[in-house]
C-alpha cells in the first residue's frame, strides 16, 4: 500500500522566498533518499502563510528507511540547518495518507 506524507508548514508570511529556496532544494534531495516527490505548495492567494508538500513512499517502513537516509544526507542536512537558521518555518504538521480504492 502506497502512503503520501501529507505535510502543512505555517511560514513566515515575510520569508516566503527563504521558504522557496528551502523546497527548490528537496527536490534533487528527496528522491535521492527515495521518496517521490509529488511537489511542493506555496501561498499565492488568499492565506499567505501556509504552504505544503506531498511525498509519496510504497510503505510506512519505507518513509521510515528514508529518514534515516535524509539524515545523513549532507544536502539535506545543509537544508534542514538553512532552516533552522533562517526561522522561516514556524510550525510543520505531518499526516499520513492512503489513497480510497475502489
């Protein structure tokens, strides 16, 4: 059973472009450590403050293995640390979806 990491980041409505960059950056990294990256969302009308990500994974142990390669990836980590420094992410919420089959 496929899952989707169903992710909301509320954003620093004046660090939106900080928050552009960071994404930019997952996509070469995200697939790299296995995941497939159905795309990042950012705010262009209405909230301008909360922006999304969906990545895909054939199972829950397999977004498990992922992590662990995204932490000892030295893209992804620079990213999670350009973040951190940055303070453009205010809040990240994490849901784990499954698609309805008929």
């Amino acid at each position: 059973m496929t899952i989707t990491v169903f992710i909301r980041y509320q954003i620093d409505p004046f660090k939106r472009a900080q928050f552009e960059v960071y994404a930019k950056r997952w996509m070469s990294v995200i697939p790299k450590c296995g995941g497939d990256l159905i795309g990042y969302f950012m705010p262009h009308e209405g909230t301008n403050n909360i922006a999304y990500a969906l990545i895909s994974f054939e199972s829950l142990a397999a977004y498990e293995a992922y992590r662990a390669r995204l932490r000892s990836d030295a893209e992804g980590m620079a990213n999670f640390n350009f973040a951190e420094e940055g303070k453009f992410i205010l809040a990240e919420e994490r849901t784990f979806l499954r698609k309805v089959v008929a």
